[in-house]
C-alpha cells in the first residue's frame, strides 16, 4: 500500500497508519493516516482518512 503525501521543503513531521486494511470480517476499523508536525513544540496531529 502506497500514500501521496504534500511535504514542503524544512518540513519536520511523521505519519503513523491506524485500522484493519482486511474486510473481511464485521468488526473492522477504517484506515487512518496521522502525521505528526514536529515544528513547533507542542506538536500538532492532522487526522486523514484513507480511500
């Protein structure tokens, strides 16, 4: 599994993948994709979902 990710230049982040990729049972969690902004202290997350 690939991801397109919009980083400028001097970025400082990292992403982390969340869920269950498999459908193949009920109790599934959708992907979720959180990259973490290193830049400024106090750290930021952004919340992106997954198609």
């Amino acid at each position: 599994m690939t991801f397109d990710v919009n980083a400028s230049s001097g970025a400082r982040a990292w992403g982390i993948v969340t869920g269950d990729p498999s459908q193949d049972d009920g109790d599934d969690q959708f992907l979720q994709r959180m990259v973490v902004d290193t830049s400024a202290p106090g750290w930021s997350i952004a919340l992106v979902d997954v198609n």
